[in-house]
C-alpha cells in the first residue's frame, strides 16, 4: 500500500443547496443520521488510508467539530447507560483528520494546494466531498479499486462512470485510448464539454488516486481567470499516457444536488438497521399512491 494519504475539498460554497447551504457547511447535510462526510471517511478507512486532510472554508467550523472529540456529552451518554449511543459518538472521532482552510473558494485545484504542507509530493487518494458511493459488503469499493490499480501501475487512476445526453455537459469528458476489463489508458481531457464535442461517454467522478509530483505540477499551472485547474495537469498526464481510469462497483450519488441528496438518503435508509424496514413498507405504501 503506497497512498497514506488523502484529501478530501469540502470547502466549496454549495449554492445549490440554498438555502440551508448559508449557515450549514453542505458536508454536514445528514444521510440519515451521518453528516454525509462522515461516509467518505468510512470509505476511507474501508480502504486501509488512515490519514484524512479534509479542506474547509473559514465558516466551516463546525466540520471539525463533528470528527473531534466531546468529553461533556460522552459522559452525559455513560452516565445515563447509553453505551451504543456512546460508541456511536466515539466512533466519530476515531478517524485521524486533520484540517486544512481554503480562504477562499478559488476551486478545487485551490482546494486542493491548500493540503500541501500534508502532502508534499506522495501520492495522494483525492475524494470530493459531495459525492457518495455506496459499495455493499461483498463488492470492492470504488477507492480500493483505485487504489489497487495504482500499486500494480504507479499510475495516476480516476473513476469514471458512462453518462449520456445532457449529462455529458455536466462532467469532465475521457478520451480513451484503451480499455482491458475496465481500466482504460486515457489520452485527453475536455472539462465538461457540448455534447458534441464528447471524446467519449466516459465522465470523470469525484474519485481519483494522484501519483507524486501532482502538488509540484498544480503550482507552476497559469490561472485562468482566478483559478487554476486540475484538469491541466490530468490532461497533462494523459498526453504522455501517465494517466488511466476505471469503472467501479456500487452505487454513486451527488449529494451536492438536490435530487442525488435524496437518493442517497432513500439508499442509506433502506439499508438502516433502525428504520430500514419500516421504512421499506412507507416507500411500498407511498409508491401505490404516485
Ligand atoms: P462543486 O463544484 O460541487 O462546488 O465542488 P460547490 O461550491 O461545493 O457547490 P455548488 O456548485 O456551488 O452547489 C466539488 C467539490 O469540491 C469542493 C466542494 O466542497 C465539493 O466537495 N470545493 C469546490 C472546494 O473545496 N473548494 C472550492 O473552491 C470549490
């Protein structure tokens, strides 16, 4: 295992989820009863990466209250008998995080140099803070793939998924060269381009294992406009054919988006232990009525 490390940019402004996005950091919003955050940590501990560099806004404070630890409450939780009450709150800080604050919201490449003096130049495992993936138990999750295919290849490895219509516009677009059982040699990178100017079905998601050096390459990009961008240096990459991507197992959600909120909630609920199968029976009876 070569990638210790990761990042996670949840400091954008989430001006699709206003309003509630104007007092609460989006990473926050719950998936059933888990700041949706938390989730991405979990995968990252599913995949044996320990060290979390989670990238905040100013106003975000509350993000590092949620992983850090609350002696009052547990306790409060011990002395009332609420034993798994108390694991699940110990649980929260049981993730080595640390805290890196994007003054500004000048985009992910911005984000993401902010985590340099963590990171340096190894390799990192890079994972947007609004996208979810649910990966049941027998499947392998979408970062152990990644992450699996950097330590045969040493190279820089993306997720992609197939979209079609609009949704092509909507995400950076892969020109592939090759593919072998789902891992493909990318040659070129176009940031959500008209659909018909598509290199291919391929979208980029919000999963990626960088290889060294990216930090170094992120700094010597030219803005354009205020920001810099990453796509620049995978496009980069893709030229001297450093550069692959994989499809995954499991189930993603943008839970940056109203509707791939809800989604990922209807998901998490169903799969609840606690509510799942009362809740099963509510989706069974509502559904009749639609
Ligand atoms: P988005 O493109 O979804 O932007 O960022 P956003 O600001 O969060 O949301 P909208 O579009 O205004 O609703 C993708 C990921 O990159 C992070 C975001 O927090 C999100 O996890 N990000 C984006 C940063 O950390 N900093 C930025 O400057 C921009």
């Amino acid at each position: 295992m070569k990638i210790k490390k990761a990042i996670i940019p949840a400091a954008g402004l989430g001006t699709r989820f206003l309003p509630i996005t104007k007092a609460v950091p989006k990473p926050m919003l719950p998936v059933v009863d888990k700041p949706n955050i938390q989730y991405i940590a979990e995968e990252l501990k599913r995949t044996g990466i320990d060290e979390i560099i989670i990238v905040v806004s100013p106003e975000s404070e509350v993000i590092m209250r949620h992983f850090s630890a609350a002696p009052e409450l547990e306790n409060r939780l011990l002395s009332d008998g609420k034993k798994a009450l108390y694991d699940i709150e110990k649980a929260t800080c049981a993730f080595n995080v640390k805290f890196a604050v994007q003054k500004e919201p000048n985009g992910l490449a911005g984000a993401i140099l902010c985590a340099e003096e963590y990171i340096g130049d190894e390799p990192f495992a890079l994972l947007l803070g609004d996208e979810m993936i649910y990966a049941a138990p027998e499947e392998q999750s979408c970062m152990e793939r990644l992450v699996d295919i950097f330590d045969k290849t040493g190279k820089s490895v993306i997720a992609t998924m197939e979209v079609f219509g609009d949704d092509v516009s909507k995400y950076g677009n892969l020109g592939i060269e090759s593919e072998t059982d789902g891992i493909m040699t990318v040659n070129a990178i176009v940031e959500k381009p008209a659909i018909n100017e598509a290199l291919s079905n391929n979208a980029i998601i919000g999963r990626y294992v960088l290889a060294g050096g990216i930090m170094s390459k992120l700094k010597t990009l030219k803005p354009k406009g205020n920001e810099i961008y990453l796509t620049d240096v995978l496009d980069e990459l893709a030229k001297k054919g450093e550069l692959l991507a994989s499809t995954f197992e499991g189930r993603r959600y943008d839970v940056g988006d109203k509707l791939g909120f809800i989604k990922a909630n209807v998901e998490y609920a169903l799969r609840n232990e606690e509510i799942g199968k009362d809740f099963k029976a509510y989706i069974k009876e509502i559904s009749k009525t639609l």
